[in-house]
C-alpha cells in the first residue's frame, strides 16, 4: 500500500536507458556482471528484511523482501527539463530521440531523471548464465531531492518525496476531469477494440490481441475508478518516445496527466485507423479465430468458452502498425487481469468464478441464492459470443451488487437525542413538529435497541446452558447413567426441550425496526429536501434522492421485465445500488407530480407497494423479481401539496405540514445563514460589507412575499453583487478607503429597484367606520394588516363592495350588515325596535390595496365593528386590529393564519389585537417577541367585542350575558 506522503530515504535503481517504470506497471530489469551496484542494492536489501524479520514478531522467521521499499529513477534526457516539460518540440513522423548513452551503473544524480516510482522488489528470475531479472512494481510517484553513493555499499541512495494520489481525486476535479476521464476510458476502449479487430484481419500483416485478452483489458479499463492510475496504465501501452513517457511520469496532477495520455492515445488511435480500411467480415473459414491455424482455434475456443486462461507470448505482443508489445520487456499493469509473465505457469482468474464469490458474499436471501445458482449454472454453459450471456452476466452482477444484509449501524447511544436536536437546529431553525417527530423516532428506536441487547443476553445465557446440558447427556458418563436410571436421562431432555422453547420465545420478543413513511408537505423553498440530508446526517445513514417529478412509466418505479432489450431495474432498486446499504435514507421528492394511470401504466399505484409498512418488506422488482426487504429503509416523501395524491397512497404516508416562514424566522435565517452564505459565494469577506436586521427586514416585506427563502436569497445576492462592483471599482482606482461597506435601507432602491410590495402601516389618527383588520397572504409566511373602510350615502339601502374581494369576503360582509340592522335598536342606532337602519342610505365598503384579490370569513368581527362605528359616529383605536368570523347570532368563531397575522400587526405598529377564543390554543405557538409587544384579548361574541372597543360606551340595553349560549 502507498504510505502517505513523506520525505524518505532510499536506495536508488537507477533503470536501464529507454526504461520508464510507472505507477501499478510491474518490470523485468535485466541484470548483468555490469551492474555491480544493483547486487549491492540487493544484498542491502536482503539484510534490511532479514532485520526487519528479527525485529517483528508478527514477521515469518525469513524477511520478505518486497517489504523493503527502493526507488527507480529513470535517465535524464537532454529534451526534457527537470520539470518535466519538453525543450525541443518533435513533429509527429519525426523519428524518436534514441535514449542517453549514459551508463546506470556510473550515474549520478544529474544523470538520474528527478521523478521515479517509490517500487518493491516482486520476484528474481535466474537464467544460469551469471544474468537474472529483476521483477520490480511500481507503487508511487516519487521526486528527488538529493542523491548521494553509498561509499560502503557501492550503490546510490538519495532523498525522496512520496507523491500519492489521492483517492478522492475524481470528486475534487469536478465536470472537467470526469470529462476527462471519460475520454480516456473511450479512446482505451477504442485502442483495444482497433487491435482486437487487427487480430480478425490477418491479410493485413499486423497482429493484435487475441479474443479473450482484449475483452480482459476492456473489462478492466471499464472498471477502474482512479483517473490517474488508468492514465499511467494506459501510458505504459500505448505507443510513445522516451521523453513523452518522461513527461507522464512528470505530471504529478491527475489533470495534467490524464490529458497528455489523451494526446498519445489520439494519435495512436487515428494511427491506427488510417493505416486499416475494412472492406468486409466474413463468418466463414476459420470461424471466431481467423487467425489461427484450425488446431489452436479449437484449443483456444474451448479455453475462451471456459473462461480460462492465456499462455501469454514469450517476449510480450507483437506490436502494431509500430506499437511496441503491450508487455514486451517483461513490463505488466498491477491488478491487470492476467498472466504474470512465467510463461504461462500463472493463470487468469475464472470471472465465473469470481461472480459466484460476490455473490456468495453479497449473502443474499434464500430465495435470491437459489435464484443466483440457477443462473449461475445457464451462465457457465452459455458461450460468452452469444447476447444471452451478457443479459445474464449482467442480471447477476446486479443481485451482486444489491445490500441484502449491508446496514449502516445507528448512532444509538446516550448522547443520540442532544446529538440529533443539535444537528437539526444548527440546519434548520423553526420546523418544530418535524424535528419533535424524528426525535421521537430515535427514542424508539434506542429503546428498541437497549430491549435487543437485554433479549440477546438473556438468550446467550439459556443457550450456554443448554450446551452445557447437551455435552453432559453426549459423555459416556450420562450414557451409563440413562441406562441405570431413565428417569434421569427423561429430565435431562426434558430441561433441554424446555430451554429450546425459551430460547425461542426470547427470540420472538426481540424487537424489529419498521421506519416511518414521512410525508412533508409545504410550500417550495422552505426547507423540506434540505430537512430530508439533515435526517440522513443526524442518523448517520446515507442519503439518496430519488425526483419523482415527471414520472410516467411504472416501468421507472418497479423496473423493466428481463424479457425487454435494454431492461433494468426500477429507481427504487438503482439507489439501494448506488448507496450500498439496506437502511439508507431515500427521498422521494416532488411525489406529488408523479404522474397517473395511462398507457404505460399506473407509477403511482407502484408506489402503493413501496411506501406500505406491512408489504413493502416483500418488494418485488420486475427486474430483480426476488422479494427485496425496504422495511429497514426510512421513506421521505416530499410535496407541495396534497390535491394531486391519490387517497390510497396518501393513507400509507404520514403526513406532516411544514408552514411558510414568517418574517421573524425569515430574519433569522438571513442572518445566520443566507447572508454569510452569498458573501462567500460573491467574492466578498464578512467585514467588506455589514448587513443589518433592518436592512434584511425591508428586503423580506418589499421585496419578497413568498413562503419559503429562495427568493430572499436571491435579491441578497443581487445586493451582494452591487456592493462587489462597488468595491472592485474603488479598489481599481486605487481608493479603497472610499468604499463603505455599511449597507443602509436608503442603498436597497439602488441595488433592487422599487419596492414590489407595500408594507400597511398602522394609522396615528382615527375615524368613524374605519377598522384595522388582519390578513395573512396565500403565498404563506408573511401576514399584514388590512384597512376596512365603510362610508354612507343617501340611496335605497343597496350595499356596494369593491376592493377586489371575494366571493367568501363578500357573504361575511352580508352577515355582518344582517347582525347590526337585527341589533341596532339595541346599539342605541335606531329609535325604536321596527325602524330599518338602511332606510334612505346606502352603503359602499372597500377594501384598499384594489389589485391584490382578497377573500376568506376572518374579516367578519372586522366588518361588524366598522358599521357599527360608522352608524354609531364612535372611532375605533387606530392601533387595534381585530379577525374572526362571525354568525348571524353574532358569535366569533376561529379562524387560521394566527402566526402569521400577530407577527404582521406588531410590525405594522398595532398594539391591541382581537381573536375568536377558539384560537387560544394557537397564541401558544407564538414567538415571546409578539407576546411582549401585543395585548391579546379574546372574545367569544361581538358584543365582548364591541366593549373592547368601546370600553366607556353605554348602551341601551345590556347585553354582558350573550356570551354564554346552549349549544344543544
């Protein structure tokens, strides 16, 4: 294994002229009497391990000398720097530079080229005539940095850095190098399949790879996962001068590296293209092996169907159209799939073979095991030209790959809960329910867990005492005992019958993890995807999101049946895949779009099956179609809402609404999060700009009016972004000091234009028939005040509504001018209990804000109290707002949005507020912030109302026992 990256010291081989030895490349380094110091190197070697043997206690009684690290370092070339980079550009027919005459045994660290491989010594071949061959693996880049001859031992050593890759590489490089990546992995393909197809054409006079081996080397390019390490393999094959291998071995970036093996493999391939022109393909003559004579086509047919081994060629392949041979000079690829250069005598492992060990440790369910041995059984008599043995091959590597047993352990232990309420407040702030609701699925599942631990204990101990009782009824002893005594020998079995029956019942006492099926339903942008990882993060399980959005085919969900060309398995199967383990966390989001029944089936009636606690640990995929357990996967669905669900699958869900924001919670959230997260995202630092919970304030009610915080986000970063211009055209002019990074209300015009929504304000002065009342906006998370105006004029009693109200609003409004013309004798308006107050007027009620469209009955209390103010001449406080509805008998019933109304009229400057009593209990959910700066007076009837408003009021006739009614 490469060590991590680290300043050493070494011996140094330095390798013959024209070898370059890479990373994950085995070679044979030919020695002969004219390489005294590698014999040197070798006997330190030997003594090294022999130390190292003697020193540990774990070692064998020899040392082991591929436990001693070396380092090879090719010769300098006078083309190429020590950086790296070429001096003298060549044209592409010029002929390559022969390597230096320099001699390895002589050289000195000017002599050595500065980069090498960090390699073990694998094997030594001995040929009896004074020469042997030195096997030698690359294992690491690495570069020197000082060199120096071993005066004692005859042979150089020198200090060098470790250059590892890193395993992450492919993640860090992004787009580009996964782009690059897949590139490389075409042109291979490309290369091996133009060499395979050389091997069908021998009238062409080059020879290429034979059958089986080219499918190994596509096999192994497909399924490497290192971009670097690919590149060096590919580097080592492809047809190349001295100092472009020089060049490769420079490129310590994995960019660098993989782009320079492209140029290589670019004009190889094109190369090679140009100099074949294929006319035809006949399947005549010598069948699937034109190019061997009629008896090894046999013998290679039946070792390819097999899947058996190569007798590779003495001195590696033959090259092509100038290619060296692949492994000509004894070099081979580590982890290449193949031969290990002794003629032979090693052999490739069978991939039959290999598949059975997967799945034997992919440790499948007993049904999917006899499945998998059927299969299994077709696949070693299928010949691997035909289509079946691919649709096979490839449905077994798929059960391979399927967690059936793999789970992510929970991080279940005292400190679980504080852990998880910690991780969900710092990614989420407000969200109580659905954080009280993943709490309380922890707590079970701890205690769940403690009970399990309890049972096996229990368990563990019965059954050492039935081992126990079982060994002494097997002695000889108890033989001769049960002879002289039955009864004994009757109790004794029976005990063990009674300790088999309690081991059984502890076992059916032990406790089984169904997760919960979470629906989360809310309004875009405020959270519930982001909700969904936060639950992964906190459980410690892995997350996968499955977007069911435009989903039309069942086929998606449950998988193509395996009679279908191109079949696959459904989504579900595909992230158990993906994810690699049978308790992830899978998001199922946008569910509400999935689409319906039409002809391609029902994906949403799929779904039925999935997300059902009791069937879903018998999931079927029509790929697969073996029962697959999702029981221990934790199902978060997502929606924005609950019209478009059918009922069946709804009922399977439980379901958890997640409200807007409000502004408070908005304010939070750009202040802890959104503003430091644009900041960075734009460039900036926190100190270049100062942004204020006013300035965030005036953003969230004038320029946003939405539920959720994508919008808010935005129109931040559109501010971010002007202060940028701001300081990068005062930084230009070299007046930096002239930037203020102080961000004021006056500043948000500049940056973000007018202000889209107009925030009410509470009025200072009052007037009959004008009441404050309260609104909260359908976009969810922000609530406002609403003005009710009422005038009259002389008419013919006709009641005019404007303000663009609904048909909702407009019936409360109707209710309340029913209650005040049935009690205005008792209000004091009329003179006597027959007179119509409408007579010889009319009315006009509007609400301002004309263009927005309002509706809902919680205006109705609102609507009441301003006639009677009009009609009363009394003025309501301007700083008390009301909402309710009300009937005809005048009770004030509850109504929603309470959250978000309070929150609007303490900002809008109210300082009194009116609610049904029935929304007592939603007082309780308001921030300490509104309860402070807000008197809540609740009221059951319109007259409780009305001596609120009018608390030195007199009336003609008292009414203070309205309030209690039967309710029969």
């Amino acid at each position: 294994m490469p060590r991590p990256t680290q300043t050493i010291t070494l011996p140094i081989l330095p390798l013959p002229p024209g070898a370059v030895l890479l990373p994950g490349v085995i070679q044979r380094i030919s020695v002969s009497s004219l390489r005294p110091d590698v014999a040197s190197l070798l006997a330190a070697v030997y003594t090294r391990a022999a130390a190292a043997s003697t020193s540990s206690s774990k070692s064998g009684p020899s040392g082991r000398i591929d436990t001693i690290p070396i380092a090879c370092l090719p010769l300098s070339s006078p083309l190429i720097n020590y950086k790296g980079q070429q001096l003298l550009l060549q044209k592409e027919d010029s002929p390559s530079t022969p390597p230096p005459k320099i001699d390895p045994s002589k050289a000195t660290k000017n002599d050595l080229f500065p980069y090498g491989v960090d390699a073990k010594i694998t094997g030594i071949e001995g040929r009896g005539t004074g020469e042997f061959t030195l096997l030698v693996e690359g294992i690491c880049r690495v570069k020197l940095e000082k060199a120096w001859t071993n005066t004692e031992r005859g042979f150089l050593e020198g200090r060098v850095i470790d250059l590892v890759d890193d395993a992450t590489e492919l993640e860090k490089g992004g787009v580009v190098l996964q782009e690059l990546f897949n590139h490389l992995k075409m042109l291979s393909r490309e290369l091996v399949a133009i060499l395979r197809l050389t091997a069908m054409l021998p009238r062409s006079g080059q020879q290429g790879l034979s059958p089986l081996l080219a499918r190994r080397l596509d096999l192994f390019i497909t399924r490497q996962k290192q971009p670097g390490a690919l590149a060096d393999f590919m580097a080592n094959i492809v047809e190349a001068s001295y100092e472009e291998k020089l060049m490769v071995l420079a490129a310590v970036e994995v960019k660098v590296r993989v782009q320079r093996v492209i140029d290589l493999l670019d004009r190889q391939v094109n190369g090679l293209k140009r100099g074949i022109k294929i006319t035809a393909i006949s399947t005549t003559g010598s069948g699937m092996f034109p190019f061997l004579d009629k008896g090894k086509e046999e013998e290679e047919r039946e070792r390819f169907r097999r899947g058996g081994t190569i007798v590779p060629v003495k001195g590696g392949l033959p090259g092509v159209g100038g290619l060296p041979g692949m492994f000509s000079g004894g070099q081979q690829p580590k982890g290449m799939i193949g031969g290990g250069g002794q003629d032979g005598e090693d052999q490739e492992p069978n991939e039959i073979e290999e598949l059975a060990k997967r799945l034997e440790a992919a440790k499948l369910s007993p049904e999917g095991a006899k499945v998998a041995e059927r299969e299994l059984k077709r696949l070693k008599k299928i010949h691997p030209a035909q289509a079946e043995y691919a649709v096979t091959r490839t449905y077994l590597e798929t059960l391979a790959e399927i967690p059936w047993t793999v789970t992510t352990d929970d991080r279940l232990g005292p400190h679980t809960l504080p852990r998880a309420r910690k991780q969900l407040d710092e990614d989420h702030y407000g969200l109580e329910k659905v954080k009280k609701r993943l709490l309380e699925y922890l707590a079970v599942l701890r205690l769940k867990q403690s009970v399990n631990e309890e049972v096996d204990k229990e368990i563990k101990k019965v059954e050492e005492e039935l081992g126990a009782a079982s060994a002494h009824r097997d002695t000889k002893e108890a033989e001769e005992a049960a002879e002289k005594a039955a009864d004994a020998t009757t109790a004794l079995e029976e005990k063990i019958k009674a300790n088999s029956a309690k081991v059984e019942i502890l076992r059916s006492k032990r406790m089984v993890d169904k997760s919960p099926i979470l629906l989360l339903v809310g309004p875009p942008g405020v959270g519930k995807t982001s909700l969904a990882r936060s639950v992964a993060t906190a459980l410690g399980r892995k997350f996968h999101r499955i977007s069911l959005g435009g989903v039309r085919d069942e086929a998606e969900i449950r998988g193509h049946r395996r009679t279908y060309v191109a079949a696959m398995p459904g989504l579900i199967v595909q992230g158990l895949k993906k994810v690699g383990v049978a308790n992830p966390v899978v998001l199922l989001d946008e569910i509400d779009k999935i689409g319906g029944s039409n002809h391609h089936g029902d994906p949403s009636a799929a779904m039925l099956e999935v997300l059902d606690p009791e069937q879903n640990h018998n999931f079927v995929d029509h790929y697969i179609n073996i029962p697959i357990d999702l029981s221990k996967v934790m199902f978060i669905a997502t929606a924005n809402s609950l019209d478009t669900i059918p009922a069946p699958l709804l009922d399977r869900m439980e379901t958890i609404y997640i409200p807007g924001y409000t502004t408070l919670e908005k304010r939070h959230i750009a202040m802890q999060h959104l503003v430091p997260k644009q900041i960075r995202v734009n460039g900036l630092r926190e100190e270049q700009v100062v942004f204020t919970e006013e300035v965030v304030g005036r953003i969230i009610e004038s320029y946003t009016r939405e539920a959720g915080v994508r919008n808010l986000e935005r129109e931040i970063g559109s501010v971010l972004r002007g202060k940028a211009v701001e300081y990068a055209d005062a930084k230009d002019a070299g007046h930096p000091e002239k930037y203020n990074p102080v961000l004021t209300v006056d500043d948000l015009e500049r940056f973000l234009g007018i202000e889209k929504f107009e925030e009410e304000i509470a009025e200072k002065t009052s007037r009959p028939g004008i009441v404050t009342g309260l609104v909260a906006y359908s976009s969810g998370g922000n609530g406002s005040i609403l003005f009710i105006e009422v005038a009259d004029m002389p008419g013919s009693g006709r009641l005019q509504l404007t303000g663009k109200l609904g048909d909702v609003l407009k019936e409360s409004v109707e209710v309340a001018l029913t209650w005040v013309k049935a009690n205005a004798y008792e209000l004091g308006l009329t003179q006597n209990p027959g007179e119509d107050i409408m007579k010889g007027r009319s009315i006009h009620v509007h609400c301002p804000s004309g263009s927005i469209p309002k509706d809902g009955p919680s205006s109705g209390i609102a609507q009441a109290v301003a006639m009677v103010s009009l009609f009363s001449g009394r003025a309501v406080p301007p700083t008390m707002a009301m909402t309710g509805e009300i009937s005809l008998r005048g009770r004030v019933t509850a109504v929603g949005g309470i959250k978000e109304k309070l929150i609007g009229a303490l900002r809008a400057g109210v300082k009194t507020v009116l609610l049904p009593a029935q929304n007592r209990k939603d007082v309780k959910d308001l921030p300490q912030e509104v309860k402070d700066g807000l008197e809540i007076l609740h009221v059951e009837h319109i007259w409780e109302a009305i001596r609120f408003v009018w608390p030195d009021a007199e009336w003609p006739v008292d009414r203070k026992g309205v309030a209690v009614q039967s309710r029969l």
